[in-house]
C-alpha cells in the first residue's frame, strides 16, 4: 500500500486549499556547524566553488606551512534562528496555510529553544539533526519534538555517540574512527521512538556523504535499516536531492513498508523546497498522523524545479556575502568561516587579516595581522 502522496505546486496549485497547514522540516540556521568536507563536495560539480575551495587551501598552506585541517575546519549558515522561522514561515503564509517549522541544526538545540521563546511551542519543535556514525561513513537522523523537560539531557546523550576525535575537536562526527563510534546508537533511537510525540527521520538516506562510493554507501544503508529500521518513523525526501535519487528512496521507503516525508535541507536564504501537507493543528498531531497512519502528502515547491546546481551555487554565494544579523547588524562572512590556527584554537577568519606582499621574484607571502 501506497504510504505517501506526491504533488507539484507547479501542477497543481489548487492542492493547498485541502490543507490547513504546512510543515517546513529540515534547516540549519547560524548555530549549525557545516563541516568543510560538504564544501569539497560541491567543489566537485563546480568550478567556481573549487576555485574558490582551492584559493582558501593555498593561502593557508603558505601562511601556515601545513594542509588544511578539513575535519576541523567549518562554517556557519548566514540565518539566526529568528530569521530562519521568518523565511520559512512566510512561505507557508502565502499559500494560505498555518505554519509548523521544525529547525533541525547539527546536533543541538539552540536555535530551536531560542524560537520557543516567542513562537507557540506546539507548532515550533525542540529538533535537531543527529550525526549518528557507522562503520565507514555516517548518517544523519532527524530528531523532532523532543520532549522540552527532557530535551537537554537528551541531546547531550545523543551527542556523545561519536569518536573521542571529534567530540575533542568539538564538531560532528564524521565516522570511520575506531570502535568507539558505536556506543548506544541502538539504545537511543529504541529511546527516543518511546516517545509518543517525537519523529524519527533518517535524512538524505541515499547521499554518499562520506564519498565512499555508491555501491558501498547504499550496501552501508541497508544494514543501517536492517539494525536501526525499527526505530526510524519515515526517510525522507530532501529539496537538495535529484529527483532520481528521490525517487529511488521511495522505493526503499516502500519495500522497508515506511511512509517518506518531506525534509528542505535549507543551509542558505532560499526557503525550503519541499514541504508536508497536513490537517494537523500542532507538531504532536502531525508526528503521530506519520507515525501511526503512515501517512504523508509531500509537496515539491516550485524552486525545487529550477536547475539544482544553480541553486547549490546560490547557496554557496549566501555564505560568502554579508548577511543580516538577529539585531538588524551586518556580518561579513570571514564571521562564518573557521579554520584550526598554530595555537590549536579554530577561529573565524575575520579574526585574522590576510594580507599580501609581492616580492621582487613576482611570488606573493600572505602575512596575519590580528
């Protein structure tokens, strides 16, 4: 049987009057931390981006003398949480429909505990987007509607399953670092799918995040699914995907008898490109029509149509300009950028000025003046 409906804003933009609300799922705000080996990623499919990747990794090896720390080094989305909402809000609003946005940064609930303070808790969700590691690679696990007494304590549980490297260097777990990768991953979700309330998401499922190769990665999916399935509520279709590779996770969602649901992955200052339809009056009500009906109607907005790689390139160009701040002030993005400096400290790049000499030979010294 069937366990979602698929619709194109584009085709049918009578669908949302059926709908008393949306669901946006799935963004980062500034209080993510986007590790530097996505950025190599885009590289791959963009010339201007690996340009740009390259000139970054020259100026730090000649300032430095060393390679760039990629595992150490990141970025931060240029939205504060209060922005994010906004955006993703306003979209909502102008198909006439109540708003739910659930915020999911990388493993903590900042930005989501910042919205509750001024938007009603029941449609705003205590969420995060959990870094679970396995084996060679990793996957990423949306985690919506914590409860909110539990919320912290739960999060910091959550965060302590990955290596003794990352949890060092205080980033996200990127796997493939020893057997210590492995404690409570099985005892958590058990854990959290206990909860009534709360949705499991196993986000991006078919994205080779770790750049394994496809065969590996989806032969690393499927024992993921055979171990964890029991505890993942829906995968998810995700607005920065391919529509094949969408396609292809329905029909794992089908043959694993789980329902797919909708997940945007907004890193930049375009709003979500696919969202959830519902009936649902709050968070809680829509957690429980997924997980105990089964049921999902997804609705592709019409940017997910435009050209993918475009809109990668957008995203990319949102970090690397200014951008507004939670009190109206600019930030430059050498604010959003960190790299791993001599001292063993990761700082923002505004926090050093680079600066260059020519020398009589015609060859460039980048010098540091803090």
């Amino acid at each position: 049987m069937k366990r979602h409906r698929v619709h194109f804003l584009t085709n049918e933009p009578q669908i949302t009057k059926r709908f008393g609300a949306a669901v946006s799922l799935h963004s980062h705000t500034d209080r993510s931390r986007e590790g530097f080996t996505g950025i190599q990623k885009y590289a791959e499919e963009s010339f201007l981006i690996r340009m740009a990747v390259t000139r970054v990794s020259s100026k730090y090896r000649q300032l430095l003398g060393s390679d760039l720390d990629y595992p150490r080094a990141y970025f931060v989305p240029p939205l504060s949480p209060p922005n994010a909402y906004r955006l993703e809000a306003a979209q909502i609003e102008a198909m006439d429909l109540a708003p739910m946005v659930s915020i999911t940064d990388h493993d903590n609930i900042d930005g989501s505990h910042q919205l509750q303070a001024f938007v009603d808790p029941e449609t705003v969700p205590v969420s995060l987007e959990w870094t679970v590691p396995f084996g060679s690679s990793y996957f990423h696990v949306g985690v919506h509607n914590l409860p909110a007494d539990r919320a912290t304590e739960i999060v910091e549980g959550l965060t302590g399953v990955q290596c003794t490297y990352c949890s060092h260097s205080k980033i996200s777990c990127v796997g493939g670092h020893g057997t210590q990768c492995f404690p409570r991953v099985h005892e958590w979700l058990e854990e959290l799918s206990a909860i009534p309330e709360t949705l499991i998401v196993l986000n991006h499922p078919l994205w080779d995040v770790s750049g394994i190769g496809e065969t590996a990665h989806r032969e690393l999916l499927s024992l993921f699914l055979k171990r964890y399935g029991d505890w993942i509520h829906a995968l998810e279709v995700n607005g920065l995907r391919c529509w094949q590779e969408n396609r292809d996770v329905m029909e794992i969602a089908e043959r694993a008898g789980l329902p797919v649901i909708s997940g945007g992955d907004r890193h930049g200052v375009e709003a979500n490109g696919v969202v959830n339809l519902t009936a649902a009056e709050t968070f809680s009500e829509f957690a429980r029509e997924i997980r105990a009906d089964k049921k999902s109607v997804i609705l592709f907005l019409r940017q997910y149509q435009h050209p993918l790689l475009l809109r990668k390139l957008r995203v990319a160009w949102d970090v690397l300009k200014s951008s507004e701040g939670e009190n109206g002030d600019r930030t430059r993005w050498k604010d959003r950028i960190f790299l791993p400096w001599l001292d063993g400290r990761v700082l923002p790049l505004s926090s050093h000025e680079w600066s260059a000499t020519l020398a009589s030979d015609g060859s460039q010294t980048f010098t540091l003046a803090r």
